[in-house]
C-alpha cells in the first residue's frame, strides 16, 4: 500500500512539473492564448451572424406591404449607422479588410503601435457590429464577412497583446493573420478558403512564422461554428450538369467577362470613395449619406431584391431555376456602390458574390441554359476575383460553399482568366487602394 501511494505522489509530482514547465514555455502560452481567441471569436462570428440575418429579413418583415416606408427608413438608418462610425471610431468604416491589411503592413514598434491599436480596437470591432447592423435593417446591400474579419482580427489582438506581457517577442503579425483567417472560416464555413486567403492577401512573406497559428485559429474557430451551427454548406449542392472539354472557353469568357466588371466595380467605386472622403465637414458628410439613404429607398421600391447580401437571390438562380435580366445586375452593382458610399460599416465580400452570380445567370442566357448553375457560380468566382485579386481564395471558397469538385478545373479557369483581365484595368485590388487611406503618410507614400 505505501509502495502505491508512493508511486502515485511520483506520478503526481511528474504531472505537476511538466504542466509548470509548459506553463513557463512561451510557445504553449501563445498557443493557449491563441485557442481562446478563435474560441471567443467563433462566438461571436456566430452570434453577429444571427443578428446579421435577423436585420435582413426584419427590414424585409418591415416594409412588406408598405414599400414606401422606405424612403424614410433606410435614410435615417443609413445617416445613423454612418454617425456611430464618424462620432466613435472612423476606422470601423467599410468593409474592415482594408483595416486589416493595413495593419498587417506595419510593424508592432515605436509610433506604429497605437496605429495598429487604432484599427483593431475592440471600441472599433464594437462599433463595427452596430453600425453594419444599422445598416442592413435599413435596407443597405453589404455583407458581413468583411465586418467579420475585422471583429475576430480585433479579437485576436487584444488577447495577442494580453499574451504579450507575459511573453514579450509574440509577433504581431501572427495574430492578425490567424484572426483574419478564423473571422473568414467561421463566416463561411470554409476553413480552405480562411487559410488560402491569409496566405494569398496578407500572410505570404510572414507564412513560415505563423502557419502553425494560422491553421491552429482555423480549425478552433470553424470548429465553433459548425458546433452551433451544424456541418452546413453556405450555399448547398448546385445540381450541375456533366461538364466536358467544349465548356472550358465557355469558362473563359465567364471569367473574363466578371473579372473585367469587378475590376470595374473596384475602380468606380475608388473613385465615389474619394469624392466622398474629400467632404470635409459633418454636415456635407451627413447630407451624402441622406443621399445615399434615398438612393437606396428608390432602388429598394423598384425591385426589393437590390436590398440585402443577395444571398436569397443568387439561392434562386441554383436552386429555383430564376433566371437574371441585365436590369437585376445593374440593380445590384448599383446598390452595392450606393450602399457602401453610405459611410457606415458593411461589407463588399457577399455583395460582389450576389453581383457574380446575377451576373453568370445573365450570361447563360447568351451562351445557353446546359450549364446555368455552374455559370452562376463562374460568375461568382470571377467576379469576386476582379474585385479582391485573390483567385486562389475565390475559387476555393465557392468550391467549398457548394462541394462542387466535378467543376474544379472550370472554377480555377474563370478565376485566372478573372485575375488577368482585372489587372488591366487596374494593378492593385479596391482593397489596397483603400488600405493606403489608413496608414500613416510616410508609409502610404512609399
């Protein structure tokens, strides 16, 4: 009996010894801290969600039957959810991957930090949330995927720099990356596409340093979401039709059609943006949003579909045999643009997909029907890749929203034929346009 106790209090003391050594090791403090992150984030990806969807149909629910609230409703949404941004934290505006991507680029030293802090701010990912809420309850056509990398990279980064006080050399630029990729993953359900973007936008020179995290938040993150959610796709199983060689011209066109819209898209957009930022006082900038507001209201009377994500729109081109008219494309690229110009936090991601798939749904019709589910997500890749110049990301997330493996080699097609044609409208993504407008001047200037 003494020989087993002794053994045990042996085994005890071992126990107790690695679990202290561990706690002293830095790497397993950071990977601990970085878990946490992804746990809490998955949280709150899911809950924001929720509240995302909710908005959407109760603006829907709302002006059911009386159309013309509208043209008061979605104004003064609009002009509120544009006054929580400016009043308490410009740098929750847009779409937030310029945000992070900005952030990314600099390094964690000297004046840089409060920069960095600035953009990530938990106040920031807050007034993110509330404003793009706003937003979407009056009507606006933007998305949260966007606003959702930029709340999980906040998230990341106030519990980086909780970790940073007990180990000093964490790099800064692990925890972005791994945010931006879990924000993405839980957003989607498509852990390929959080890690193949964080590679592809913002983690390539920083990779061999923080692939371990990257992967590490994904999976902790997306684990999250499919507990609360379920395994779902986001966009279901497409019915598709057997895809042969003759298509594949097809699929470049597609792409080079949408690429080539999406870098437009980019450019026009870019440029209403900086019209806007040259207002320089409240009243001018309160009164564009009021614009702004009013614009929608009369897109929204016209055909209530310009309102929202367009994810109820492109499900029924795959799955109710809709088919878009050129007036459903231009509605959608207009509202986007109008949406966005508003002021207030939302996102451009699920749009630009809304505006693909409309897009590739018009574009079967010239070509024909044989294949109009998989011209609708070619549209969708294409696109999305003309806006964002990440081909890789867009065609993995489509294929991973829709387990579409059989139109893998058209998908891969559209998107480098998309990435070809969008850089001859413009050598730089909306994106990184963007990003410049949130570093300091003598960074930007570089």
């Amino acid at each position: 009996m003494n020989s087993l106790r002794l053994k045990a209090q042996q085994l005890l003391e071992r126990a107790l010894l690695r679990l202290h050594t561990s706690l002293n090791d830095s790497a397993h403090v950071q990977t601990v801290a970085l878990w946490v992150s992804a746990i809490v984030a998955g949280l709150i990806s899911v809950a924001f969600a929720w509240l995302f969807r909710r908005a959407e149909s109760g603006f829907v629910e709302l002006v059911a039957g009386h159309p013309f609230t509208t043209f008061l409703l979605t104004p003064l949404l609009f002009l509120a959810a544009w006054y929580v941004v400016w009043r308490f934290a410009p740098n929750a505006a847009g779409s937030g991957i310029p945000q992070i991507m900005a952030a990314n680029s600099l390094e964690y030293t000297g004046a840089n930090r409060p920069i960095v802090d600035r953009l990530l701010s938990l106040k920031t990912a807050g007034i993110k949330v509330l404003s793009s809420l706003l937003c979407v309850f009056g009507g606006g056509a933007v998305g949260r995927e966007g606003p959702t990398l930029q709340i999980s990279t906040s998230v990341f980064h106030f519990f980086g720099s909780l970790t940073r006080r007990f180990v000093p050399g964490v790099n800064e630029h692990t925890w972005i990356v791994a945010g931006a990729a879990a924000g993405l993953a839980s957003a989607f359900n498509t852990p390929l596409g959080g890690i193949v973007y964080a590679i592809e936008e913002l983690g390539l020179v920083h990779f061999h340093k923080v692939r371990t995290a990257l992967i590490s938040g994904v999976i902790v993150s997306g684990l999250v979401a499919q507990w609360l959610l379920g395994s779902y796709l986001y966009l279901g199983y497409p019915t598709l039709t057997q895809i042969t060689f003759s298509f594949l011209p097809v699929a470049l066109l597609n792409g080079m059609v949408t690429g080539l819209f999406g870098a437009l898209f980019g450019k026009i957009l870019l440029s209403l943006l900086n019209r806007r930022l040259a207002l320089q006082t409240g009243g001018k900038l309160a009164l564009a949003t009021l614009f702004s507001g009013l614009l929608m209201a009369c897109l929204t009377v016209y055909d209530p579909r310009a309102s929202g994500t367009g994810i109820d729109l492109t499900m029924s081109f795959l799955f109710q045999s809709d088919t878009a008219t050129l007036t459903t494309a231009v509605l959608r690229f207009g509202a986007t643009l109008i949406s966005y110009l508003s002021g207030a936090a939302g996102g451009i991601f699920s749009p630009s997909l809304s505006i693909g798939a409309t897009m590739g749904s018009v574009l079967s019709t010239v070509v024909g029907q044989a294949h109009a589910h998989l011209m609708v997500l070619l549209g969708m890749i294409g696109f999305l890749t003309g806006v964002t110049r990440t081909p890789f990301t867009s065609f993995i997330l489509v294929l991973e929203m829709t387990d579409r493996h059989s139109a893998i080699f058209p998908m891969m097609l559209a998107a480098l034929a998309a990435q070809g044609v969008a850089h001859l409208v413009d050598q730089n993504s909306f994106y990184e346009n963007v990003k410049i407008k949130f570093l300091p001047a003598h960074v930007a200037a570089r």
